[in-house]
C-alpha cells in the first residue's frame, strides 16, 4: 500500500470513527447535539465549497447567507425534537422564505443571462446542500415518528439510520476504489469520473449489501425492513450515494478542478467527503419511512 493510500485510509477511519464516536454519544445521552453539531458545520462548508465550484460558472449570490441556511435547518429541527420550542415545519419554512427571498432579489434586476444563470445555480446549490440538512435530521428522529409500541422497541432507531446511509456511502466508495483498483479495466463514465470502472461498481454494490445485511441483522433496522427488501434497501442506497459522488465530479470538471477545497488532508474538501451521503440519506429516509408505515 503507498504511502498516500495509507495517509487515505488513515484519515478515513479516524474521521469515521468520529462519527460513531459523537453518534454514540448522542446515544448514551438520549439527545441529539452531537450530530447536529457535525452536520450543521459540514453542511455549512458542503454550501460554501458548492458556492466556490459554481462561482466558476456565474457569480454567486448571497454566499455568506446561504452557508448560514443548513445551520438553521438543522437547529430548527433540533430544537423541535429537543425542546418542543419551534413547530416541525420550522425547517421546511426557512427553505421557502429563503427560496422567495431569492426570487424576490432576482425580480428586482433587468432580465439577463447573468441573472437567469445565477439564480439557477444558487437554487441548485440549496437544492443540493439544504435539502439533504433537511432529511438528515428527519432520518435522525424518525422514531419520533413511530407508535409507542414501536419506538419503545426501537429507541435509537434514528441514530442507527443515520449511521447506516453513512455506512452504505462511503463502505460502497471504499469498496469501488478497492474493487476497481484490482479489477477495473471498462470504465464506467470517463467524461465526468475517469477513476468509475464497472468493476468497482459491482464493488460498490457488493459493499452496500454487505452493511445493509449487516444493519439487519443486528440492529432495530431488522425490526423495520424485511429480509426480502434488505437487497432492495441495499441496491437503493448505493446507488444514491454513488450518484452523489458523481454528481459532484460533474460540477467539478464544469469548474475545471480536481477537489472542491484543500482543507481535508488526502480528501480534498468537505464536500468530497460528503458528497454520496447527500444522496444516500434522502434515499434512506424516503425507503424507510413507508417501511414504519408498514410496521405500524
């Protein structure tokens, strides 16, 4: 193994096992501040980072503003679930009141592409970033969701969600790059992603299966997703986060650089990191919410 593969490898697992560490916190504690602390700042850095990648494109709006949007997301729904202060929807109505205000900004200048291209960015860029901080915190209180019965026997069923979309994205990437670097010759799509080979897809799949049956197994998701939808969940989920992954190498190459900041060692920037959990979580939480429905 080279060296800059081990520093690779090295980073990751510390970076995950920081992850685990403040979800298990979050756990033990029965409160959910370590996670939102986590995500509000990687998402917060995911807005700005996209922000920069678009900038090469048109000028970018309200930067500093649109970095502080996933941060209240999150807080939002934090504080919803926590305290009881805010109403759920609070997250839901901060995106729209963003959104119109930006609209609004757009109707007070002279029609141009200048304009048109930029609104557009931006909006994708909240699409991309503020979404995904949305759907993060529904998939960490999807017991909040649940009959008492139900989230009486899953009490920390949010926390292993969560933990699982985070797996099955970067276990699939994991398991592509190994994959693809022993087997790969056909790639996949060299235009966008000259490292994607079919192998490493097949990987990827392979991978995510491995966690999804894993989870299932032994954690409250078994009590949630039958075995007969575990390769279903598992195929989802994996290809969402590859997606994820590509989506972001796309924009890359439009912008004509090979990582979205230098701030991660090895990595690149934020979103080079969390580029395939932006896919996979929504995707999580859009297959196991009918999956409670189900159980209920």
């Amino acid at each position: 193994m080279d060296g800059g593969l081990s520093r690779r490898v090295l980073y990751g697992a510390l970076m995950l096992a920081g992850v685990c560490g403040l979800l298990a916190v979050d756990a033990l504690s029965g409160r959910g501040w370590g996670l939102a602390v986590l995500a509000a700042a990687a998402l917060a850095l995911g807005m700005r980072e996209i922000l920069g990648l678009l900038a090469a494109v048109a000028p970018p709006l309200w930067r500093a503003p649109a970095c502080v949007l996933p941060v209240l997301v999150v807080g939002a729904h934090v504080l919803w679930a926590e305290t009881g202060s805010l109403p759920r929807e609070t997250d839901l109505v901060l995106v729209a009141l963003y959104l119109v205000a930006l609209l609004s900004w757009a109707l007070r200048h002279e029609p141009g592409r200048e304009v048109l291209v930029g609104l557009a960015l931006h909006v994708f860029a909240i699409c991309y970033i503020a979404l995904p901080a949305l759907l993060v915190m529904r998939l960490r209180y999807l017991d909040h969701d649940l009959p008492p019965p139900l989230a009486e026997a899953t009490p920390a069923l949010g926390l292993l969600a969560v933990l699982y979309a985070v797996l099955v994205a970067k276990g699939a990437d994991m398991a592509a790059y190994f994959v693809g670097r022993a087997f790969g010759r056909r790639k996949l799509i060299p235009w966008i992603s000259p490292g994607k080979t079919t192998a490493g897809t097949l990987g990827a799949l392979g991978g995510g299966l491995a966690v999804t049956a894993a989870f299932a197994a032994w954690s409250d998701l078994g009590l949630l997703v039958p075995w007969p939808l575990v390769p279903v969940l598992a195929i989802l989920v994996t290809l969402a986060g590859m997606a994820g992954d590509l989506v972001e190498s796309l924009v890359k190459r439009s912008a004509a650089v090979k990582d979205s900041a230098r701030l991660v060692p090895e990595f690149g920037g934020v979103l080079d990191i969390i580029d395939s959990i932006l896919f996979a979580v929504p995707v999580t939480y859009l297959v196991l919410v009918p999956a409670t429905s189900l159980r209920t």
